[in-house]
C-alpha cells in the first residue's frame, strides 16, 4: 500500500513548520553545552541498563577516557560481520562507538563518523592517534567529519556507494528531515550494504505543539516517527523490506513528562535495511520454494546466526524462506555462510502473517516478532 500523496504533503508541511535550522541549533545546544554527562538528561529514553558483555568491555577498554566521558548511554548497535569493511557512524557525538567500530572492522578496514557539534568532534580527532596506537594498528582507520546527517551529499570525502555499513544510535529522531538521512545513507551504500540503526517510535503522529517543544525533541521524543510513516518513508528511500531486529517500550520515568506524553507510547527499535537491486526485493514476502542452510562459519554466531527478529538460522538446518530472505542473504556480506536451495522458476503465493500490523507492542512483536521488554533507546 501507498501512503496518500495528501497525508505526505500534510507530513512534511508539519515538519517545516518549525524550522530546520532552528531544530538542529537546539539539537546542537542541547547535546554540546547542556548536557555534560548522562546524569543531565530529563528521561531514560536514550539511556541503557543493559551491562556490556565480557567482549564488550575489552572493547571498551581501549576507548581513552575522554571520548568515554562523553557518553551518554544509549548502548551500542552494530551488526555482525563488520571485519574488514567500510562503516559510517550518523551522529557519531565524541567517537565512543566509532573506536568499538574501529576495532571490529580491524586494520584493512574503515569508520567514518559524522557529527554536527564542533565540540564533540574535537574530542573524536584529539583521540584517533591514541587509538591508533592502542589498537596496533601502522596507520589510523577512523576519522571524522563536521556536517549533517541530512546533508551527506555535501562532504566530499563521502563517496557514493562506498559504505557496506551505515550505523546510527538513537539519532534519526533528533534530526528535522528523517527522509534526507535516509535517502543519503542510501546513496553512500553499496549494493549489498546495509543501514543498521537503533531509534525510537511512536505509536501515533506526534502533534506539533510537542514537536515544538526543544527539551522533548532533545530526549529523543517528540522527534519520534510514527512507526508506519517510518515504514512508507523507508521504503521510499529504496529500502524496500526494512527487518525489525530487536524492540521495547521506553520506561521516561519523569512524571512531567509522562503527563504530557500521556496516550503516546513510544519504543526502542533496532532496524536492518538493505540496500539491494530493485527487481532483489518485493512488496512483501513471496514464496518460491527456497530454503536456506546456515553453514555456521559467522565468527561469534557458530550455532545460530539471526537475520532478523524471526529468522535465527541454526547451523545445518533447512530452513524455509520468502525470495526476500533468501536475497538478503546471498547478495550480501552473509553469501558465503550459507547453502542456497531452489530457484525462482515457481511462485507458491505469500507467506502467511505477511501483515502490515504494528511491528512491536508491550507483549510482543505483531505478525511474528519478539516479545517486547522493559527498556529504552537500545
């Protein structure tokens, strides 16, 4: 289904009716001069209870304390298989995820992080000899750029195609032109890449006298998308099967707030989407009769590998899957994980649940997605 060309001229009047520029000077005072530590934000929609696991902490280890002081909790999302690529970090704040980044792809491969605070940057760049160093490596594979995420056409280092990941924690609702993120991450993507992002939504259309509102907008709120106008506005942007990863509803934990919030629900969500040749993914999830063997060769994942929030492929299982699935699969990075069965010579109609019911909830993912828990922005 499309969405009316009468509600998307309605959406984006809304949008411009505070303007631009004016959200991005408030997003910057926000983040570079009024909060100095994660103690200083009003909710916990960008904040994480979650420990670090035992890899995670050697990781984190390794990130000079500088760049760590500047965290503000919003966890970390990155997918698997990230040796040796090409990665780009939106709203890369002072580097914390561009240095666990860095040290993932490994020497041969490459992080560029964007931000649109000065002061935060200044941190990143100070620290890129330090980690290069402490991580071994003869030459730095990080490095950072001033500018927007809505504007990536405008750095020139960033080459069209040129990414195999595109990465942002808890950022896309801060920014006051969504779609131009996503169009431009698309843009610097490979055929076969893939943005991997975590944000929040919305259960409904946020109205605009709380999207006005610059302390809501700065804890990642009122920013929030409606999650079907995420859904259109991602497929628009050619990511024609966005893959929910991982969701939960977001605990703000502020009675002011909450009361003027009352009757919005909002969750944390992580996303996958490809960047694949139109005629490689559908409207929806069609069946032809393939399947799938997970050869168990992803490093970490040598029992199981997961796609997505309902497809965990165990090592050496046939594994039904729509001409979706099996083409994330074989035209990208996991190619050479698995074994590939059948062919699109015979169509055998939709798979059943193929709805378009609200991904996540509070007692679990509609149309067969995980369950929901207790949480925030990641």
């Amino acid at each position: 289904r499309q969405t009316s060309s009468h509600t998307m001229s309605a959406l984006a009047a809304a949008a411009k009716d505070k303007d631009s520029s004016v959200v991005l000077d408030e997003v910057k005072e926000y983040y570079g001069e009024v909060l100095k530590r994660t103690q200083d934000l009003k909710t916990n929609a960008c904040c994480t209870a979650a420990m670090p696991s035992p890899a995670m902490f050697k990781l984190l280890h390794n990130i000079h304390k500088d760049v760590n002081n500047k965290y503000y909790g919003c966890g970390f999302v990155a997918p698997g298989l990230l040796h040796d690529t090409s990665v780009l970090d939106l709203g890369c704040g002072a580097g914390r995820d561009c240095y666990i980044l860095a040290q993932l792809v490994g020497a041969k491969g490459r992080v560029v992080g964007v931000d649109m605070t000065a002061n935060m940057l200044d941190t990143a760049k100070a620290t890129v000899d330090w980690h290069k160093e402490r991580f071994g490596y003869a030459s730095a594979n990080t490095s950072f750029e001033l500018g927007y995420i809505e504007r990536l056409n405008e750095l020139p280092s960033l080459a069209a195609g040129s990414f195999d990941v595109v990465v942002s924690n808890c950022v896309v609702n801060l920014s006051p032109d969504k779609e131009a993120v996503f169009r431009g991450a698309h843009h610097l993507l490979k055929d076969g890449g893939e943005m991997y992002f975590s944000d929040v939504y919305c259960s409904r259309r946020m109205p605009k006298d709380l999207q006005a509102d610059p302390v809501l907008w700065g804890e990642c709120l009122s920013g929030a998308l409606y999650w079907n106008d995420f859904v259109h506005m991602a497929k628009r942007c050619g990511f024609a099967d966005p893959r929910l990863m991982e969701c939960s509803p977001i605990t703000i934990q502020n009675a002011e707030v909450e009361e003027k919030l009352k009757g919005y629900d909002f969750f944390s969500a992580t996303y996958r989407m490809w960047k694949l040749p139109e005629d490689k993914l559908e409207p929806d999830c069609e069946n032809y009769g393939q399947a799938v063997i997970y050869l168990g060769t992803v490093p970490g994942e040598e029992t199981a590998v997961k796609l997505d929030d309902h497809h965990v492929f165990r090592t050496g299982e046939v594994a039904l899957v729509c001409g979706n699935t099996y083409n994330m699969l074989k035209e990208t990075r996991y190619n050479t994980h698995f074994t590939f069965i059948g062919d699109w010579s015979r169509h055998f109609g939709i798979f059943d649940g193929c709805g378009e019911s609200m991904p996540f909830s509070s007692g679990g993912a509609a149309g067969g997605g995980g369950a929901c828990a207790g949480g925030s922005c990641c």
